[in-house]
C-alpha cells in the first residue's frame, strides 16, 4: 500500500473533519457561536436619527467632562445645580430643590445632605414647621460656587466649541422649547 494513499481518507470522512461544528443562533440564525469573532468596528449610523440616543451620547460626554473638570472637588452635576438653585433662591426648601431637578424628594435630601456634610449649605429650621428647613449657601459654598461656575462655563464652552454664537443661540433655545 502506498502511504500517501493510506493517509487519504474517503472524501465523506474528510469533509466531516474539515468542516467545524456550527452552531447559530440569534433571531434568523445570524451568529455562528463556533466562529465567533467580536465586530471590529460597531455600526450606529442608523441610532443618528433618534434624539435621544443623540443627547444621551452629548449627555454623557458633558457629564464625564464635568466630573474630570471638577475631579479635585466632591462636586457632581446634581450637586452644582442644587448649591446654584441655592445660592439663587436663599431660602429654598429641600422640597423645591427636587421639583427643580425634577427628583424624587429623598434623591433631593441626599443632594441636600451631601451639601452640608460638605459645608456648602446651611439648613436653618423654620420655627413654624421644625421638619423645614430654610437652605442658604455658607460662606465657603459662596466662595465654592464662584469657582464652579468658572470652571463650568470654562467646559461648556470646550463642548460648545465647534459651534459659533448664533449656533449657540439657537441650540440653547431649541433644549428650552423642547424641556418646556
């Protein structure tokens, strides 16, 4: 016997070596799980027709700017918009504060409560209802907010950048119009 003959199998054998086990799944059967390499490149294109894919995508890359721009401090978005609403509205309740940032009001409280822990908020009990307090800004929170801000408009402004005033403009009043 020739041995390159005895290495040959018959073709019914070779093809069920050569050919690997499959297994799909997926709706239509569109992944070979024994085949499986991960995409090298994602297709989205087809998610830029919806806004709030849009937004939450602007959404994240503002926020994770924020908390870099203010990584020294333990300021978060929620937080700054609380010790601002504050520092606007002496007097503020807890109550309030939730309505604007459009929480819950024991999501507020803990805003609130990290705020004072902080020394950036003072609570003062209204003698009429001790369970209320009236919220106003110390004299560190004052001095804090000034330095957010900045620091706050400084990154908005990078965000914003590819954008010229009447862009600006006209962006600022299509998020109102669509918040209202």
């Amino acid at each position: 016997m020739n041995p390159s003959n005895a290495a040959r199998q018959p073709a019914d054998d070779k093809a069920a070596v050569e050919a690997p086990e499959r297994e799909m799944v997926g709706h239509g059967g569109v992944i070979d799980l024994h085949a499986y390499m991960a995409p090298d490149v994602l297709h989205t294109a087809h998610m830029d027709d919806y806004v709030g894919y849009l937004v939450r995508r602007l959404d994240n890359r503002i926020c994770s700017g924020f908390i870099a721009v203010l990584a020294d401090e333990e300021i978060t978005p929620a937080r700054f918009t609380a010790l601002s609403i504050i520092g606007a509205n002496p007097g503020v309740r807890q109550v309030d504060i939730a309505r604007a940032l459009e929480v819950a009001r024991p999501a507020a409280l803990k805003v609130v409560n990290q705020l004072i822990s902080l020394g950036l908020v003072e609570a003062h009990p209204i003698p009429s209802d001790k369970r209320i307090g009236a919220l106003a800004l110390s004299a560190k929170g004052e001095e804090k907010l000034k330095a957010y801000e900045r620091a706050v408009v400084a990154h908005e402004a990078r965000i914003c950048a590819s954008l010229d005033d009447a862009d600006r403009a006209t962006l600022m009043r299509i998020l109102k119009q669509l918040l209202s």
